[in-house]
C-alpha cells in the first residue's frame, strides 16, 4: 500500500512543481514589508562568514541551515533593493524567499 501512495505523492508533487512554473511566469517578485529589528537580523544573516566545517548532515542539520540560507538570502534581497521608511524596510522578494519564510512561520 505505502508503494501505491508514494507514486501518488509522486505525481502530486509534479502538479505542484507544474502549478509552480506557471505561477512563475505570472510573478518573479512579490513586496514585502519588514519592521527594522527582523530586516536587520535578516542582513546581519547575509553579511556573517561560516568559517567552521560544515559537520554531519542529517536531515534536520539540512533543514536548519536551509532555513538560515534563505534568511541570509533575504538580508542581501534587503542590501540590494530594500528601501527603509521609518522603522520598517520595504523590499522586492523572490517569491521562493517569500514562500520559504512563510513555511518556515508554519
């Protein structure tokens, strides 16, 4: 039975990727508005150097630096093109950055 459900998985994952090509000829970017506190962490994420070996990776190792690669993606989206008004940032996202994030909220 699992056999069965992972090629139905399968395919479900190929309609999303299909929805998902189709989204990205509609959309590259979406704006965003960020208060200063999270828009600074997000550039500090951008700007420090990981100088130490990487380690053993299982899979949640994978998640987290996942998770911390797409922030500092987002800190240099803010270094680039983000336009501070006041206390937030306003800021072009790539929409895989944007989605990332709201994953990463869920």
């Amino acid at each position: 039975m699992c056999g069965e459900q992972d090629v139905r998985y399968r395919d479900d994952t190929k309609v999303l990727a299909a929805i998902g090509t189709h989204v990205a000829t509609q959309t590259d970017r979406v704006t965003v508005r960020l208060p200063r506190a999270l828009a600074e962490a997000a550039v500090a994420a951008w700007e420090r150097e990981e100088n130490d070996a990487p380690g053993e990776e299982t899979p949640e190792r994978y998640a987290l630096r996942d998770g911390a690669a797409e922030l500092a993606l987002i800190g240099l989206a803010i270094t680039e093109r983000g336009r501070w008004e006041g206390e937030e940032v306003a800021v072009d996202l790539d929409l895989a950055s944007a989605g990332a994030a709201v994953r990463a909220a869920r």
